[in-house]
C-alpha cells in the first residue's frame, strides 16, 4: 500500500472535500522497476466539471469570507505539517517518479518552504491609494481571480504544487489541480494534508487522469478565471489556445534550453558542481536543466576534462538506491531521449555514465552523456531533450558567447561564470532568460525568487511575491465624495 500513511482510498478524485471513487482508472507505475504501484482515477470531463462547481462554491462560503490572515495560517500549519512528513512524501515521490531519494526529500522540503512563504505574504499584499481630481479618493484592491485551474507535470510534482498552488491560496482563489497521469502521489498526499490542516472544503480539488481528457476540459472550461501549466511547447500551445476562448489569463512554463557560461577567469573549483549537476539532476528532466555548457576556448579543454571526469563517476540506478541518476519517467521518455542520443551520432562523445549493473531490466535508464564540441545550430544544441544530455560548446568572444546563448527559441534561465565585475553587468542584461544566475546556478532553488520565461520557455512568473500578483486581479475604486 504506498499510500498508506496518508488518508487517500485509490482511484479518487477529491471533489468538494469528499474522495470520489471513478469508475475508469489508469496505472501508475514505478519507473526504477517497471512495476505496478497503484491504480488512479482516470478523470472525465463530468468530474472537472464537479470539481470546477465545488471550487465555484467555496467562494462563496467560509473560504470566500476568510481573512487573509486566515489563509496564510491554514498555509503555515500546512508547511509544518509537511514538515513532519517529508519522508513519507518522498518515499512516494522516489517510487512514483524515479526520483533518487535525495531529490525526493529536497522536493519535500521545497514544498513546506511553499507554504511557509506562502502562509506568510498572504496578508502583506497591499493595494495603494492613487492621488486623484479634486474631491475624489481611489485605491486599489487585490483580488483573487476565482476559480484557478493547475495542470502540472511529472518532474517536479512537489514544487510545482507548491509554487502554484500554494499562490493561488494565499491570494484567495479556490483550486482544480490535475496532475500528470505518469505521477500523481504526492498531488494526492499534499491534498490530504491540507484537508488535515484545515483547508476548507472545495478550496482545492484534485482530478486525475489523461491530459487529452481531463486536462483539456479543465483548459476549456467556462467556469475557470485562471490557468497555470507547466509541460510541453506543444500543450502549452493548446492550453493557451483554449484559454483564448474564455478569455482567460495564463502562466506557461514550458521549460528551455538553459546555457551557462564559462569565462577563462571563472572560478573553475566552485563552477563545475553546478555545470554537472544542472544538467543531470532529476536525469535531466528538469524544465530548468543546463543542457547547454558554453565554455571559452582558453579554458575549454580543461572543463571539458573536468566534466568528463565526473561524468564518469556518476551512478546510475533505481530510486530508493539512491543514485546521482535515477531512470527517466516512462518507456516514452526514454525512447525521445535515445532518438536524441541517436541524433548526436555524427558528434563526439566526451563521456558517459554508467548504469549499475543490476539495475532492473524495465526500468528506464539511459546512460548521461556529455557532447564534445557541438555546433550551435545542431538539434542536439537547440531542442530541449528533456533528459541526462549536456553539449559543450567552445566560444572566442563575450558576444559569440551571448549570440550562442540566445540563439534558441528558448529563455528560462542562464548563468554565467566570471570574475570580471563588469562582464557580469553586462551579461545580466543581454541575456533572454527569466533568471540569471552569476557564479551559480539556480541559487538552491529560490523560493522567494521569481521563475519564468520568454520566448517559447513561456510567460508569467510563479515563485517569489510575483507570483501573487499573477494570481491576483487588480480593481480600482474611485470614490467621488466632494
Ligand atoms: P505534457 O506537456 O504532455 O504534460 C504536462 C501536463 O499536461 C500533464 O499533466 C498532462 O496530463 C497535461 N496534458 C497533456 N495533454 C494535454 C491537453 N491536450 N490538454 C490539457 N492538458 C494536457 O508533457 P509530457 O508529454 O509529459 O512530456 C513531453 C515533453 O514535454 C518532455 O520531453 C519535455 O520536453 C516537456 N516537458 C517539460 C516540462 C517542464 O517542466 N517544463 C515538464 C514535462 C514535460
Ligand atoms: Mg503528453
């Protein structure tokens, strides 16, 4: 029972604070071993529908009236409560996802930070009173959109719950969250615990199911003000197109192609950890990833040296073991993974980890693979791969350098690895991306730190106070009073 520990019957939706068994369900399945974990309910439109009208309601009732003061202790006591359960929620999401249980318990944590912060602006968000014509007074409300609808992938199931969910509760609305049908444990677990908290009934609604179905419902449906995904370019175009009909605001996160940028003065000792690791955590499958290592031609051989050397050490295997790299999601994954690898054919490999030796057959690994010298226009340099796959990319100039680092329909995150103060500035402004990291990468993942992207990484911020201006609507009132 891998759900036991948390109070979830399987194959449940919660609608209306109540699990409702579906008559249809799906299998989750655990990607280290290919064995069965748990059946899920495979939602339909109906069931969106339901939980779209529960959310509609609790507006209306106690979770509509509460102060915001109210809000954020419910969110609080939700962050201690995960706290006191982050190793269960990892044990979840290790089998669920893949995840190495290391990243499992760090995503655990991330989530009850989520709350904290959360739980903690929910009453500091202020409108401003607007000096006006004489014998007026205006000022400004925040107010929540409404009913906000959350379709999350699998990579990160527990941030990105965190980061959208919990805005959109500290600032009132009342939420549809469908997660991914490859991975949806810790989704059920997290809605539990909020029930446990204290949540009102209805302020959060969990449908599962296929994208195809339940997602695209809760994408179309009238009855939602607000829509954040994170996923596919692909998706995300539809998501965007459906919420297009109703008129609706969205916020996409459709992942990138993330460089950093190695200068021949870099601090090479403190950089190449954070070269490694942001290219092969959570096996790449991260929307963030650096899958783009460009790196000045003084010091090319010698990063490339160093990289290869770690990628060599890295381990690869099941979840629970513990590796530096767990399998990929599914058979799928895999397989888009592999037909990148296949495409990089014509290029040099400088190195490869291992897969350990018993790792189980119908788990779905895939060695890292590190590329040597890669063109920048090559597909292997400009499509996201969404796996352990990093090229190298040698550059003379601080302008080859920014034109290779913007030259992909991309632009979540960049970094850059320089002693030179100014190089620092100026690069902080030239480069595409959402986030800019300079002598970092990722800065221990920032809570408090607006995340999004331009380009076709997406639009819209989560994360940070930003993201409670994203989950909010501004109303003006002028008052005439003479
Ligand atoms: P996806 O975009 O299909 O799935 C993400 C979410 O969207 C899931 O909850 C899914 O059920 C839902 N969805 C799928 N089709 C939908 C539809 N028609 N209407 C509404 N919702 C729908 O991503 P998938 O197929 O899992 O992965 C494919 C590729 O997408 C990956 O190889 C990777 O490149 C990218 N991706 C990027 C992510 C990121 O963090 N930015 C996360 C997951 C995938
Ligand atoms: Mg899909």
């Amino acid at each position: 029972m891998p759900l036991s520990g948390f109070a979830i019957p399987s194959a449940s939706h919660l609608i209306a604070g109540e699990w409702t068994s579906a008559a249809s369900t799906l299998t989750l399945t655990n990607p280290s071993d290919g064995t069965d974990i748990t059946s899920i309910a495979r939602g339909t439109a109906a069931d969106v529908d339901a939980a779209v009208t529960a959310a509609k309601t609790a507006l209306t009732g106690p979770w509509g009236q509460m102060t915001a003061t109210e809000r954020g202790r419910i969110l609080s006591r939700l962050g201690q409560l995960i706290l006191t359960r982050t190793e269960d929620l990892a044990q979840l999401e290790a089998r669920d996802v893949g995840k190495p249980i290391t990243q499992a318990r760090a995503d655990a944590v991330a989530l009850a930070r989520y709350m904290e912060f959360y739980g903690g602006a929910a009453d500091k968000i202020m409108g401003e009173t607007i000096p006006y014509l004489q014998g007026y007074t205006v000022y400004t409300l925040r107010e929540p959109h409404g009913v906000t609808g959350h379709i999350i992938p699998w990579n990160y199931p527990m941030q990105i719950i965190g980061r959208s969910v919990g805005a959109a509760l500290a600032m009132g609305n009342a939420c549809v969250l469908k997660p991914a049908e490859e991975a949806c444990l810790t989704a059920l677990a997290f809605a539990a615990l909020a029930q446990e908290a204290g949540l009102p009934a209805g302020a959060l609604n969990v449908v599962t199911g296929l994208g195809a179905e339940a997602g695209a419902a809760l994408s179309a449906h009238p009855g939602v003000n607000h829509l954040s995904f994170t996923g596919s370019v692909g998706v995300g175009t539809l998501i965007q197109t459906a919420a297009a009909q109703n008129v609706v605001p969205v916020t996409l996160e459709l992942g990138g192609k993330s460089p950093q940028i190695v200068f021949d003065d870099a601090d090479l000792d403190r950089a190449l950890p954070f070269l490694v690791n942001a290219g092969i955590q959570n096996a790449g499958q991260t929307c963030s990833a650096s899958s783009r290592i460009l790196v000045q031609r003084g010091v090319y051989a010698k990063v490339r040296d160093r990289m290869a050397a770690a990628y060599t050490a890295l381990t690869v295997g099941p979840a629970l073991t513990d590796p530096s790299v767990g399998p990929l999601i599914s058979a799928r994954q895999k397989q888009i993974v592999a037909g990148f690898l296949d495409q990089g054919r014509d290029l040099s490999i400088a190195a490869q980890g291992k897969i350990v030796e018993n790792a189980p057959s119908a788990g779905h690994y895939i060695a890292p693979t590190l590329f040597d010298n890669v063109p920048p226009n090559h597909p292997l340099a400009q499509q996201e791969i969404f796996g352990p796959v990093q090229v190298l990319i040698p550059f003379d100039t601080e302008e080859d350098a920014v034109a290779i680092a913007n030259g992909t329909e991309f632009g979540l995150v960049a970094a850059v690895w320089t002693r030179d103060g100014a190089r620092q500035m100026r690069l902080s402004k030239a480069l595409h991306a959402g986030q800019v990291f300079i002598n970092n990468y990722g800065a221990g993942g920032g809570v408090e730190l607006p995340f999004g992207g331009t380009g076709k990484s997406g639009h819209g911020r989560e994360k940070g106070f930003e993201a409670l201006y994203g989950f909010s609507t501004l109303k003006t009132v002028a008052t005439w009073h003479g």
